[in-house]
C-alpha cells in the first residue's frame, strides 16, 4: 500500500512532465489523459485486467482508472491555469497550487519518516531495556557451576548457550534438548 494517492502520483508525475510545455502541448496531454481515462474506466467496470506482456503479469484496472482519471485532471488544470495567466508555457515553479501541493507532500513523507524512525529506535530501546532474571535452587546452581567447570565457560556463556537452543513446546512449555555446553 502506498501513502500517495492517485492525485499525488498523477500532481507529481504530470508537473514533471508539464515542465516547459505550450497552451497547446498540455491541451494535447489532457486529451490523451482524457482517453485513456476513459478507456481505463470501461476496463475497471468489466474488470477487465490489463496485460504487460509479461506472462502472469497483470495490471489491476480500478488504480489504473484512478491515476489516470486524476492525470486528466491535473493535465486540465495546468490547461487553464496556462489559459488564465497567459504564460506561454508551463513553469512548475509559477504553480503555487502546485508547489504547496508537493510542499505538503514533501512535509507529510518528512513526518512519516521521522515517525518511522521513532518506531524503530523505541522498538530497539523496548528490545535493550528487556532483562532476564533467573532464580536456581542450590542443586540447579550447584548443576550449572559444574557444568561450567568441566567445560571452561562461565555460568553466565552456559545460560546462553542454554538459552540459545530453548525450544517452545505445546502450550508454550520451553524445553532445551541435551547437549554438551562446549559444543557449539
């Protein structure tokens, strides 16, 4: 899923493209986008999927339909805007409905951003905050210094190792198959 809409796919793509262009030149671009809105409207209603010449490869028509009805509707307001202001071609740069338009795109993407980012660094403090306390009787201490002694390791490398091959059982039961602690 994509945080851009057809509208802000269609505002981006078409000012690009706008960049440079005559009265005449984005009335021709707004009547093809008016085609091919139409054509892909007729295909989103019978659900006919498009082909991309690439075997089992599809396009889905309803999205398709939605960025090229909103493409036809950016090409006609660059058309007018061009029509009111009498410029001789497009300047992406004069568009200041435009220019907010992916001012706040570009702010939104920021915040979604940042956000991310304060979602992973408190993921990653959440995961460094989590401590293990583990209480043994004295025969299952008295096991593991043993158990460390025979094999060279501290009791703290072979919890880990321990630990590190718990497996969880039916209703959640954990469980560590034998194993020697100085083999890895």
């Amino acid at each position: 899923m994509s945080i851009w809409s057809p509208q802000d796919v269609a505002r981006e793509s078409v000012r690009r493209q706008a960049a440079g262009l005559t009265l005449a030149q984005v009335a021709a671009k707004a009547a093809e986008a008016a085609r091919r809105e139409r054509e892909t409207a007729a295909d989103a209603r019978h659900g006919t999927r498009r082909r991309t010449g690439l075997p089992g490869l599809e396009i889905d028509p309803q999205p398709l339909a939605e960025t090229w009805a909103a493409k036809h509707a950016e090409w006609r307001r660059i058309e007018t805007l061009l029509e009111t202001t009498g410029q001789a071609a497009y300047a992406p740069e004069t568009d200041t409905a435009g220019t907010r338009w992916e001012r706040e795109r570009e702010d939104y993407r920021e915040e979604r951003l940042a956000a991310s980012a304060a979602h992973r660094d408190h993921v990653r403090e959440q995961r460094a905050a989590v401590s293990t306390h583990l209480s043994l009787t004295p025969a299952q201490a008295a096991a593991l210094q043993r158990a460390a002694g025979h094999t060279g390791l501290t009791p703290e490398q072979v919890l880990a190792r321990l630990a590190a091959r718990v497996e969880t059982g039916p209703g959640g039961t954990l469980s560590v198959p034998a194993f020697h602690p100085d083999h890895l």
